[in-house]
C-alpha cells in the first residue's frame, strides 16, 4: 500500500498539537509588530525558507531565516514563505518571527505549515504573517470557513491550496465568503504540481486543476471570477518559472531551489518576472499546454490520452475525433507514406466545431526541411496547435515537445536532458533506422519502465486495438501514440480498429 505522506504529517500534527498546544511549545510575541503587508496584489515569486522535506530529506540545515529572507528580499521576490512545520521541515514559529522581523514592509510573509484550527491563524497573525496555507484536501468545509473568516476579519491573505476534486467545491464557499465579506483580494488560489500524499511532481497539474476550478466557477450561478492563482512546487529551473508567466499565473512558489542556492532564487525571480508572456511564442506554447491540461483534466485519471498519428484525410480525422481521440497527429516528412500537404490539414482544421476540437499536432524530423518548416508555420498561424519534434531538437520558436526514438538505456540521457532543459513531456517511440514512424515495432518493457520513472509516460510505439488493453495497465501511460495499428493501409485508418482501440483504454 502506497504511503500518504499527507495523512501522515496531519495526523502527527495532530497528537503534537494536543500534548504542547497551537504554539508548539514556542514563545510568541503577545502582539503583532509589523503593519499587514499585502500579499500578491501584482505577479511576483514567493521564496521559500525550507530546511527539509520528506521527500528530499535535508535540504538546508544550517539555512539561517533571517539571512536567507533578507537574501530574497534582496532578490526581488514579492513574498517570503516560512515552512513552520517541525517534525517533518524542521521549521518553526521561531522562523516565522526572525523572517517577519527581518524583511519589515518590502515583502509578504506567508505561513506555511498544515493548519488545522482558527486559533492558529490567531497565532500567524501575532507573529507576523501577512497570509497563511490553508490545504482544502485536508480540512472539512465548515472548519475551512471557519479559518478562512478569522484571516479575513485579521486582515491576512488566504493562500488557498487546492488539488483533488471535492476541492473546487470547498474553494468557491471561501470564494463566496470573501465575497460577502469585501476580502475579494484576500484571496489567492494555490495549486501545488507536488501531489502532497506522495510527493511527485508534475509541473502540468497547477495548469490542469486551473482549467477545472475555472470551469467550476463559470457554472455557477453567482458568476464569482476565479481568484489570481499561484503555481506551487517543482520550478527549479529559468525555462520552468519563464513559463510559469506565461502561462498567466500570479506567482509561484520556490522551495527547494531558493533553500539551497540564493543565486539560484535570483534567477528564478528574474526569469519569472521578466517572462515576455506578451510574446507569440509564449502564448503560443501556453495555449497549447492549455489545451493539452483541459484533455488530461476531462480524461480524470480514468484512461490515457490517445493520439491517432498519421492522419491523412477528413473521414479519419473525424472518425478518431468521434471515437475519443484526444490528438489528432499529422506527418510532415517527404520519407513517411504518411506525409500529408499544407491544404490537406487547413481543410481538416476548418472542418471541426470549435467545441470539439482535438489538439491538432505537427510531427516533423527536421525543422530545417521544407515539410518542417511548413509544419511551424500551421503551428504559428494556429492551425496546428503544436509540434512533435521526432529525433530532432525543438527549434525554440514554435510550441510542441520533443520525441525519443529508444532503442537503448543511452537515450535516458537526452530524455533526462529535455526534461531538465524544460520540456514537460518527452514522447518516447520504437527506434526503426529505416523508418520515421507507424514502424508497429514496441519498445522493450525494461526500458518503458525507466523513462516512466523520469516523467509521466508519453507512449508510441506497437499499439494496437489488441494489447492496449494490456499496456495501459502495466504501464499506466499518461499518454499512448497509435499509427500503424489502426490502418488498413499506410495513412488509411481502420475505423472498427480505431473504435476497438479507444474502448480499451481505460487503467
């Protein structure tokens, strides 16, 4: 049985909390000593002092939280978050009095810790916190509202944590508490990618769960807009908080990164805040990873997404569409038989309804050949939505992600290299020399499960109707790519096929 690091950490919090009460055993001031400092009225990082986790172990034991949170200040970043947390992150109140001394009215201070009770937001106040965390998975929605009204009526900001899907409902009754209250900008939604139970990372999820609560709000009759949302956890590189920005959220939330190195914490300020989201290519890549995030947000954990690649005409496309297919992939190299032309793929585009369209996608070997660079100009103009760089490199202009070929333990080390540079997906496909594609070779089953352990598993390769069954299960693919498997012909699909294969996708 998988450990839930979560329930773990509450439930000590718990016990711990009943022998020395909701200070810990800390001596806290009687009052507060600094003004409320507002917390992310404008987009901006929030920095984290973090000596451990459980799931990194020691990060920072000697950190200093008065050094390191004039350090972020130094930085630039907007606000400063204090792990108060001792048993499992070695913080404490202490921490969270030294950082509100030492940072004064030049950033926010935010407390962070897994709150359980209205008296402890009393005591973030007292000590000097500007805005506290409060977890939605983990606290009843009376108990939520309860802490939601005690920060409001202090004054302080609710960093409101959300993540499963009885969230969305316990987040729009604190929305509407703001609402009634006047506190509307008191309230800042946060969607941690580090699934707390088990402390992966997924840096697609804060992009996910956004288009959910954002669809949860629109169906609401009270019509409240969705609060600015903070990107939680796993930005540890410029190209991941770059696109943080550009994907429109408020700010996001550096733990590890910032503990370990303030040079780094510069960095990452710097990238964020000066993100060109305005720029074609950003917005771009965010409507595509938008798009992507709504697919996965709609398929709930319940079965894969399924590209059906090699498309060549009309009929095929709305047959896969028809079936449940999420993308629709379109070759773009002289070698495939299932090369397709410029007009081929407008006339597809154009034959769709807006609402039910799949994430068109472009597969290219070469950009610099004349079919990849008329696959980036559909993906500028927008009639594609991205790009699968196959065995090449992604030229850094156009949206898409990149696409292994594997036929050994060696290419881990591009895949790990495109993962690290940024990329949020890598595609890894059966190596064929001899062929580019819709080879219906499989890749072997040692290697799928390595690259599963680097990132959520993006699958081509040998899929068919008749073992899809059987591969979903074993590997729990996030993704599965299908060319060959479904055709009659190269570039003619099967529909039956393509029917028996989406009705056997289901983990």
């Amino acid at each position: 049985m998988q450990r839930d690091i979560l329930a773990e950490i509450t439930e000590k919090r718990r016990v711990d909390m009943e022998k020395l009460g909701v200070t810990f055993g800390c001596r806290i001031p009687e009052t507060r000593k600094r003004p409320v400092v507002s917390f992310m009225q404008v987009p901006g990082t929030i920095l984290e002092i973090k000596r451990a986790s459980p799931s990194r172990g020691m990060i920072a034991p000697e950190l200093d939280a008065a050094e390191a949170a004039a350090a972020y200040v130094h930085a630039g970043t907007a606000a400063v978050s204090v792990l108060t947390e001792q048993s499992y992150f070695h913080g404490s109140l202490d921490d969270l009095i030294a950082v509100a001394g030492a940072v004064g009215t030049q950033a926010a201070v935010l407390r962070k810790d897994f709150l359980l009770t209205a008296e402890e937001v009393n005591v973030a106040y007292t000590c000097g916190a500007d805005a506290v965390l409060l977890i939605a998975r983990i606290l009843e929605p009376s108990v939520l509202q309860s802490m939601a009204n005690r920060a409001f009526t202090l004054g302080l900001s609710v960093l409101l944590e959300i993540r499963e899907e009885d969230d969305c409902e316990k987040a729009y009754g604190v929305m509407c508490l703001a609402h009634d209250m006047g506190c509307d900008t008191q309230l800042v939604l946060g969607i941690n990618a580090r699934d707390l139970a088990t402390f992966h990372v997924d840096l697609l999820a804060p992009i996910r769960i956004r288009c959910r609560m954002a669809a949860y709000c629109s169906a609401r009759k009270e019509h409240l807009r969705l609060p600015p949302v903070i990107a939680e956890s796993g930005i540890t590189t410029e190209a991941a908080a770059r696109f943080a920005r550009t994907m429109n959220f408020r700010g996001i939330l550096i733990g590890e990164a910032a503990a370990r190195s303030p040079l780094q914490a510069d960095k990452l300020v710097h990238a964020f805040v000066y993100a060109a989201g305005g720029q074609t290519f950003g917005t771009k890549d965010a409507l595509l990873w938008e798009k992507i995030a709504s697919h996965l947000d709609r398929a709930s954990g319940k079965r894969p997404l399924v590209k059906i690649c090699g498309i060549t005409n009309e009929d095929d496309a709305h047959a896969a569409a028809a079936a449940g297919a999420d993308f629709l992939g379109f070759i773009f190299c002289a070698e495939s038989r299932r090369c397709v032309n410029t007009e081929i793929v407008r006339n597809i585009r154009a034959s769709f309804e807006k609402d039910a369209m799949p994430v068109f996608i472009g597969v290219i070997t070469d950009p610099e050949s004349d079919e990849g660079r008329k696959a980036s100009l559909l993906a500028r103009e927008g009639i594609l939505d991205g790009i699968q760089y196959h065995s090449c490199s992604p030229d850094g202009k156009t949206p898409g992600y990149p696409a292994v070929r594997v036929r050994s333990a060696e290419e881990f080390m591009q895949m790990k290299a495109l993962l690290k540079a940024g990329h949020h997906r890598v595609l890894i496909d059966a190596f064929d020399p001899e062929s580019s594609g819709g080879t219906g070779k499989r890749i072997d089953e040692t290697l799928v499960m390595k690259a599963a352990e680097l990132s959520q598993l993006w699958l081509a390769g040998g899929i068919t109707g008749e073992n899809v069954r059987g591969i979903v299960q074993k590997y729990h693919p996030e993704l599965i790519d299908v060319s060959s498997g479904i055709e009659k012909a190269p570039g003619i699909k099967d529909h039956t096929k393509i029917k028996q294969l989406l009705s056997e996708t289901a983990y």
